[in-house]
C-alpha cells in the first residue's frame, strides 16, 4: 500500500493501524529471498495482484493474525485442495496414477527444496538472518546455497478455476479474522463464500467497502455449539447455514475448516453430512478435552502431544468413513501420499464417493498440520 493510503487509523471503523501490515512485512521477506514457504512463496510470486488487494486497509482485520505467516501456510494448503476439487485433471484413475495430477507435480518439486531448506529450522520464521548479513551477502547466498527458487507451476490453475467457481460455493467456519474467506474469494474471483463464526461482524474485513459485497460473501454468525429446541431439533448451526446455502443456490458446496478447535472438528463434519456437501477439508487444531467422554480414550493414551494430535486427526478421518464405504489410515510420513489407484471410477462412486484422508503437510508452518479431507 502506499504511505498516504496507510493512515494511523481505518477511516471506516477508526481502528488504530500499524505502519506497516503484516501483508508487506512478509513480502519484504519473499522479495529478499529469505522465504523458504513454498504456499506462502506461491501467493506472493503467483498471485500478486491478490497481495495488493489485501493489503489495503479495508482488510486491515487479516492483518491482526497472530501468527499471519502460519495461518496463511495453512489457508494456502485449502487453496491448494479447493483448487484440485475445482479443476481435476482427468478422471479419479489417471489423477491416482500421476500422483494428484500433472499441474500438482511442480509444488511436490517446491516442497522437496522447502524441506531440505528448513529441516534443521522447521519453525523459523526466516530462513536467512538478515539482521547479520549484508545485503551483498544475501543476494550471494541467494544465488548459491540457498537460491530463490520459483514454485514452477501454479499451485493451482488459476484461469481454469476461476471459471469452474462459478458453480461453488466455499463456506468457511471458525472463520476468526476471515483470512481464509477473504483469499477464496479473491482467489477464486466467482465463488461465494460463507464466513461462519460466534464473533461480531466488526472483527471482519469490510468487505463491502472491499468490493465483495453480498454477491460474493456473507456473514453468518452463529454459535456451532448452540443446541436446537423443542419446535426445532435442528441446531441453529445447521439450519442457518443450510438456509444460507439454499438461497445462494450454487450447485456445489465445499466446506472448509481451519482451527476448528476440538469437537468444533466434529460440528464440521456433521454440516458436511447435514448438507450433503460435495467435499470437505478440515485442519485442525486443539485437542478435545480428555475429561470429555464422548471420544475414545486411545487418542490420549501417548503423554507425547504430537502423538495425540495426529491420533485425533485419525479419529476424524475415521467419523467420515463410517459413511463412505472405507477408509485410509494416516500416514506418518511429513510428505503428501498420492491417493492408491482406483481402478474402477464407477464402483468408487458407487460406494459413496472418494475414500476419506489425512494427510501431514510438511509445507504447512506448525506441528498441528494434518489435512483432513473427502469428497462424494
């Protein structure tokens, strides 16, 4: 943005801003070569006119992340699955076959050079410490040991899933500042989005002001947790965000979640069956409570938290195949596995859809990386 947009306060909510958003501050890192992320690489050098637009003051609420460098990791990773359910390449056989399809192969290229740059570092915010080296320094490491790397082929087909997101629609719960709205509905410039959280609708971007009105994206605020009555069972959840998804219309809903804390995890899911939703992809985050009955007490039984957390991402892989017909167990392996091959599409089909997954994503920047994801 430039120094005479960037005002000490939002004229539209009188909010105080910093001098300079988290949105630039990363891509002075990106420009430097410093950044070994290769989804946060992705956006800034594949999608620029995006880091623009959220780097207005509008979007100033993205900006106050706690850890924006992280979060947007993880909402790159939904982008990059949102992205595969819009734009398949060929049918479920041949996509088995190449490894998640051809336009994929070159970030499985991209994570290998992020994992060999970060694998003494996993959790840095940086790769290079600039405050010890020259900036002569950096461009000679830059070019030698640590080059800057383009992520070669798009993440995702950007042309082709504009077009194809006409037909969907995204509803993000445990929204919180809405960063994952907010790059679905810029990324995927004909998609509508639905934002779902128990937060005031303050704590969002003004997005009307941003050009994304009612047509693109809307707010629904509602408790996930809030049981239903005795006139209607239904929980307020459900039925709101079913209504909403009525009256948008769109042929094709995915359901995405990120940080949806313990059974919040659960309460996706259950909207993902309750609609019939054509796919669902779920990161989560803290763990449900050990005194909570309702989960089995082998998710708990390693002290290790590590261990705990990838067992709860298995619980939810599990509660999605108790209704699809199979299943497939969580590999402890850091890198993303291609789905087994499917040699007879009709009879996948038949049985309920594609098997649900988990995946650990090594080019997600947290411990808590599992990807929890199935499509019908």
């Amino acid at each position: 943005a430039s120094s005479d947009e960037r005002l000490l306060r939002c004229r539209l909510c009188g909010e105080r801003l910093q001098p300079r958003s988290k949105v630039a501050v990363l891509g002075d890192s990106v420009r430097k070569g410093k950044e070994g992320n290769a989804l946060v690489r992705c956006l800034y050098e594949q999608r620029s006119d995006v880091v623009k637009e959220i780097d207005r003051n509008v979007y100033h609420r993205i900006n106050q992340c706690n850890n924006f460098r992280k979060e947007l990791s993880e909402t790159m990773a939904l982008v990059r699955a949102l992205g595969e359910e819009m734009v398949p390449c060929g049918t479920t056989t041949e996509i088995a076959a190449k490894g998640g399809g051809a336009w994929r192969n070159g970030t499985e290229i991209d994570r290998k050079f992020y994992n060999a740059r970060t694998s003494s570092n996993a959790e840095a915010d940086v790769i290079d410490d600039a405050a010890s080296t020259s900036p002569g320094q950096t461009a000679q490491n830059a070019s030698s040991s640590t080059p800057n790397v383009s992520p070669g082929p798009s993440l995702v087909p950007w042309t082709a899933a504009s077009k194809a997101s006409a037909e969907w629609h995204v509803i993000d719960l445990c929204c919180g500042k809405s960063l994952t709205a907010a790059l679905v509905a810029l990324l995927f410039e004909n998609a509508f989005v639905t934002c779902v959280d128990r937060i005031t609708p303050s704590q969002l971007p003004h997005y009307e002001e941003a050009g994304l009105g009612a047509d693109r994206i809307r707010y629904v605020r509602v408790d996930m947790l809030a049981p239903g009555n005795e006139s209607d069972p239904t929980s307020p959840f459900l039925s709101e965000v079913a209504a909403a998804v009525k009256e948008v219309g769109r042929p094709k809903v995915a359901v995405l979640g990120v940080h949806c804390c313990g059974v919040l995890s659960l309460k996706a899911i259950e909207l993902y069956e309750h609609l019939g939703a054509d796919c669902i992809h779920l990161m989560p985050c803290c763990m449900p409570s050990k005194k909570d009955g309702r989960f089995p007490k082998s998710i708990f039984e390693s002290r290790d938290q590590a261990v705990q957390y990838v067992a709860w991402a298995e619980h939810l892989r599990a509660r999605l195949a108790d209704d699809q017909g199979g299943c497939e167990s969580l590999s402890s392996d850091t890198s993303r596995k291609a789905a087994p091959e499917v040699k007879d599409v009709d009879q996948k089909n038949a049985v309920g859809g594609s098997t649900p997954r988990c995946e650990l994503l090594s080019d997600v920047v947290s411990v808590k990386n599992a990807l929890v994801s199935c499509r019908r």
